[in-house]
C-alpha cells in the first residue's frame, strides 16, 4: 500500500512539470507569432488558424473590409485584421515588424525604401486598386445639389484666398444654384494624420497651381495656409474628415470617393484637363485610367513609382484625381518575416485579390479594378514571397 502511494504521489509531482515545460519556447517576431489552434471538436482534428495583419492607408478601407469579408467566408482558416491609421502608419508599422501587410497610397520614397532595405529583407510594392479623391461640401442650403469647381477656384478655397461661399466666382459657376450660396465662411477640413489622401489631394493641387506648388506644396502632411486664418479643422484618418465635415455647416473637405458614397455626401464636378466638368464614377475613372499608359516598375524598386501618372489625365470623360494604393509585403528571405504557414497564406491572399478581387461582383462602391497588365505586375511580386 506504502509502495502504490509512493508512486502516485511521484505522478503528481512530475504532471506540473511537464505542463510547465510545454509552455517554455523561442520567440517570434510580432507579425510571425500569429497562428492560434481552432478549438477541436468531437471526431474532427485540430486545425490551425492563420492571422495575417495589415495596416496603413485608409483610402482602400472599404474595399479591404470587402474583400476579407468575401475571402474568409471561403477561407474560414484564414483571419484577416485591417487596421487603419493613414499611409504613413503602415509604412512605420511595416518597417518596425508590426504588420503583415502594409498598405500606402502614394508610393514609398526612397528613403523610406532603404530603410525597408536595412533590414536584410527585400521589400515589394505595387497596387491592388483604383480609386478617387473628391471634393464634399456641408452647405445646408444646396443639400445634395452638385457644385461645379474649376480649377483656379479649387486652388484658392484651398489656399483661403476664396473666404465666403457666396464668392463671385463660385456663383458665377453655379449659376442654378447663385441664390442659394450663402454669405458664410468657408470652414476647410483636412487630414490631420500621414495621410495619402493627402498625399494625392496635394500632388493634384501643386499640378493645377503654381501658387499651391510654391507657397504649400505636396506631401502626406502639409502646412494647410487656412489654419492660420482660422478657418481650418483637422481630421484624423478619412473617417474623421467625414465626420467633422458633418457636423460641421459650411465645411468643405477631401476624401475618398467610397467614404462620400457610404455617407451619402454630395461631391463637386471638378473641372478636368480638357476643361469639362466631371463627376467621380466608374466611367469617368475608367476613363482617366485608360488614358494614361500606366508606368509601374518592378515591385523590387517600388518607390520609382511617380504619384502624377494618373492624374489629371487627359481625356473628356476622365475625372481628374484618380490614384492606385498599394500593397506592401516583404520577399522574406531565410524566413526573416513570415513562417512558412504565413507567407503561403499571404501568397492565396494577395493571388485571390489581384484576381477574383478585381471582378465586378468584389468591388466594393467607388472603386475600380486594375488594368491587367498592372494586376500581372502584382502577381508576379506575390510570387516572389518566399515560403
């Protein structure tokens, strides 16, 4: 009896041992260490499940949330997170580890670009989808009524030179709508974030005024000439912008195309290149994308990529600020940033989006697919990624 004690009471001691020892391992690096096991049920092995994270540019927001919808209900051992928080963020987080993915409108610049490649891995760039940028207003006295904006007027609204907006020049545009502008002051919202809404917004503006390109410039964060005046609030990501902007009578503000579509905002006809007057929808971005020859280089030197290519493109039809957002992912070489599992994930992920993604039925409002001779430059990156 003695002996069957003795050897019970040595099993309890040895079963905490060895639950401690199963817990003890090497670390991984943030954006590796994210594949958790599904519960197991009954007859069924345990599978595991695959996280992939991406960050960054919140232009494509709606789409992304569309296409991880759409994925995971075909790929349910595969979960997608998407975390906003602007082009610059995700270029950081990307750079830093933190990300998966990272997502950015304007291309990365060079200098960004080394320090990806400080870091003994191979970065690639290229873009997953087309879309635009577009003027909304809050004018309680037009309600959805389309202004018309033209080029030197965008400008000065934008600089402060135009205060009210019942300026001469506005009505003057506007003749169905004259009598309604109202002798109120034009309140300017902006990104208050690293922004490539920014980015495009302003790269456009420095293209259309000598004024803009001298005195502000273009950039994911600018000096905006407005708050100085008083007459300028900040937003933090395109959600924020459109927030403020509706709340907020008399504002004007920039944001994505989808963002006004979801939020049922009005936006300006915006004179284009050829001088005619054009709203944002799928035939006119089809137009500005058709119309200029895409000049994308390799995804291995990605910040070689020119921001202007598609805007103001000529045409009569084309609107004229319309942009790619990119993707970003490393070459993972010697398995730097993803496991094995990771990157073959990441791989179907980004394969599908460049793919079945750019069809009709998973496009999501407000944005169009990619030509596919720029769709083959993304897959061939995607290939790159080593498993």
């Amino acid at each position: 009896m003695k002996k069957i004690l003795a050897i019970v009471l040595a099993l309890v001691m040895i079963v905490p041992i060895i639950t401690l020892a199963g817990c003890v391992g090497g670390s991984q690096s943030q954006s590796q260490n994210s594949e958790v096991n599904q519960p197991q049920t009954q007859g069924q092995e345990q599978s595991k499940v695959i996280v992939i994270r991406t960050t960054g540019a919140t232009f494509p927001k709606y789409q992304i949330q569309k296409w991880i919808e759409e994925y995971q209900k075909i790929n349910p051992n595969v979960k997608i997170e998407y975390e906003g928080g602007g082009s610059g963020h995700g270029q950081e987080a990307f750079l830093k580890g933190l990300t998966d993915i990272g997502r950015t409108d304007p291309p990365v610049k060079e200098s960004m670009w080394k320090k990806f490649l400080a870091t003994g891995d191979q970065p690639l760039q290229f873009p997953e989808i087309v879309g635009a940028v577009v003027v909304t207003y809050n004018v309680p006295e037009l309600g959805d009524k389309t202004l018309k904006l033209s080029r030197d007027v965008l400008a000065d609204i934008f600089l402060g030179k135009i205060e009210y907006w019942d300026d001469e020049r506005i009505k003057k545009l506007n003749p169905d709508v004259a009598d309604k502008l109202p002798h109120k002051k034009i309140i300017v919202i902006h990104r208050s974030d690293a922004s490539g809404t920014t980015a495009i917004f302003t790269t456009y503006l420095s293209l259309i005024s000598k004024e803009w390109a001298e005195k502000v410039g273009a950039g994911k964060l600018v000096n905006w000439p407005v708050d100085k005046m008083g007459r300028g609030l900040a937003g933090k990501g395109n959600t924020g912008v459109v927030a403020i902007l509706k709340s907020t009578p008399y504002s004007i503000a920039y944001t994505e195309l989808s963002y006004a579509i979801n939020d049922k905002l009005p936006v300006a006809a915006l004179e284009n290149k050829e001088g005619n007057y054009v709203v944002p929808n799928d035939k006119s971005i089809k137009a500005a994308v058709s119309a200029v020859k895409a000049n994308i280089p390799d995804p291995t030197e990605g910040y070689k990529e020119d921001l202007k290519q598609m805007l103001d493109a000529p045409g009569k039809d084309s609107y004229p600020i319309v942009a790619f957002t990119h993707l970003l992912v490393w070459e993972n070489k010697n398995g730097k940033h993803y496991t094995p599992e990771k990157a073959k994930a990441i791989k179907d992920f980004l394969k599908w989006i460049l793919t079945e993604g750019q069809k009709p039925e998973y496009l999501a409002p407000g944005y169009v697919g990619l030509p596919k001779d720029v769709a083959e430059i993304g897959l061939k990156a995607v290939d790159m990624i080593k498993e």
